[in-house]
C-alpha cells in the first residue's frame, strides 16, 4: 500500500524509541578518544550519561594510552561520574536486552530475506515517476534538522542543498547492526557514482543509534557523504520508522509530496535495500513503469 508520508507530520508528541541517554562504558570512552574527542568532551559526556564500569590500573592505562589527560583520569578515577553498583547492574542488563533485540531483529530479517535467485521476483505495483514541482512535503518534514559529517564532526546541513530535490532515499541503520554496517559501504559506492549525475535525489540518514555519540561514530567511520537527521531531532519524525521500518537496514524511496515509491520492507517479506537501488535506478534512467514492475 502506498502511503504519503505527509499523513505523518500531523502526528504529534511521538515518544523516542530510546529513553534516555545511556551509560558510557570504558570501551566507549577509549573510542570515543581514539575517534578525536577531547578529554574535555568525554567529561561533558560523562556528565549527563555517567559512568557505567569499575576503574581501575589496567583501565588507565589503556585510556591514556587512547589519548585521556590527567584531567580525565583523575575524575574516573574519584568515581564523580559512576553509577551506583545497582545502577551499573540496570545499566548492563538495559543494554544486553537492546543487544539481545538487535541480534532478534537482524535473525528476523535474514530469515525473511530475499528470495534466492532461483525464485521468480515477487510483482510489485511499479514506482511512479516524480513530479518536478516546488519543493513539497518531504522538504518541509527535513528542513532545519539535519546535519552532516564535515571535516571530522557534525555540522548544520544548508537548506538551500536541500530544495531543489525530487527525490529523497531515507536510510534507516544504526553503528550496532552488523547488517546495517554491512551494506554502508555499498550504499556509499552507489552514492558517489550516481548522484554527481542525478543531482534531483538525495539520501537521508535517519540513525537508530542508542546516542549522539553512536550516530557521530557510525558516520564518521563510515564517511557518509549525505545528510543525516539530527539526533535531537529524530522523535519528531519516529512515525515514518514506526510505520515504515520492520528491521535494519531499511530503504525507502520517496518523491517531493512524500509518497512512497519504494521500501526495502514490502507487506510481507524482505525485499532488501538493493531492490530499491534497483527502483531508484529504472526511474532516474527514466524507464517505463512495466520496466520497472518486471524486474529480472
């Protein structure tokens, strides 16, 4: 069924699928120095989200080793920033529980993947062609919130980059999906070849991340060279994942008004995220919806 996505910017205080910001631990800490923060911005950090581990020589060692100052050190090791020894324990079962979801989630999706290519392609009513038109729903539901990757941190995404497109592929992952980290890279490849010549789509990153600093890692590692939505302002637009988005990675091809013309998640299977690559390609190379529909 195609929906307009529009529908969904009616939808109003929708909760966060995280609630809350989550303990660091002394491997975050270690990546997240070793990624270029400052010492100064791990206790920032710290501040809100806290300490969720024991300190101890070894530790120290290996976090100075990863670039922690004195400064650093000498709060972890005062115990400013930790959880309470039952607080820790919340914390941990908290995140084997989301792990354990994750790990569900990624089986599922697997086990409901692509049919094998001996199997005939399923018939998919076919992606209509856009519309060039003024910027419409789409720009509205993105503009102002989104940021991107430059020169090793996150910045305000320009607007004006944003206007003119006719067609946006929303990418939902995430840093902890094996399978999301998987298909980045190809993502990425098909990025850099198509949209130097086909400036009217863009892609949009909307991280299921468990913080700021997860989506910070998996962008930067990744080098995306898109647009992503801003952590912060994710909740705002949890209806389009919560309607659309059955597991990671997911694509879903929209035009200017909103509607969908393709998702990586059909009605009943996993069609993968190349299937709408594959759909995204037909209509920039202008093919004919019977083209498209009758897929090899």
């Amino acid at each position: 069924m195609r929906v307009l996505l529009v529908t969904f910017l009616l939808v109003a205080s929708v909760c966060r699928a995280i609630c809350g910001p989550v303990p660091l631990t002394a491997k975050e800490i270690g990546l997240m120095l070793r990624s270029g923060y400052s010492s100064e911005a791990v206790m920032r950090e710290l501040s809100a989200r806290h300490f969720a581990d024991s300190f101890d020589s070894t530790m120290e060692k290996q976090l100075v080793q990863s670039g922690a100052d004195q400064s650093l050190v000498d709060a972890l090791r005062s115990g400013a920033y930790r959880l309470s020894p039952s607080e820790i324990a919340a914390a941990k079962e908290k995140l084997a529980e989301e792990e354990q979801r994750g790990v569900l989630a990624a089986e599922q999706s697997r086990e409901s993947g692509p049919p094998q290519q001996s199997a005939p392609a399923p018939v998919r009513p076919a992606p209509k062609a856009f519309e060039v038109g003024a910027p419409g729903a789409t720009y509205q539901l993105l503009k102002g919130d989104l940021v991107y990757w430059h020169q090793g941190a996150l910045s305000h995404f320009d607007n004006e980059a944003l206007e003119n497109k006719k067609l946006y592929l929303f990418f939902f992952s995430a840093n902890w999906s094996s399978q999301g980290r998987k298909f980045t890279p190809q993502l990425v490849e098909y990025y850099n070849r198509v949209a130097p010549q086909h400036p009217e789509f863009e892609v949009i990153f909307f991280s299921a991340d468990r913080s700021p600093f997860g989506m910070e890692t998996y962008m930067g590692q990744a080098n995306m060279p898109w647009p992503a939505v801003d952590y912060e302002k994710l909740g705002s637009k949890a209806a389009i994942q919560n309607n659309f988005v059955r597991g990671l990675p997911c694509l879903i091809l929209v035009d200017g008004s909103g509607k969908v013309l393709s998702n990586s998640y059909g009605t009943e299977k996993n069609l993968g995220p190349e299937t709408v690559l594959a759909d995204l390609d037909k209509i920039l190379n202008g093919k004919s919806e019977s083209a498209v529909a009758q897929r090899p």
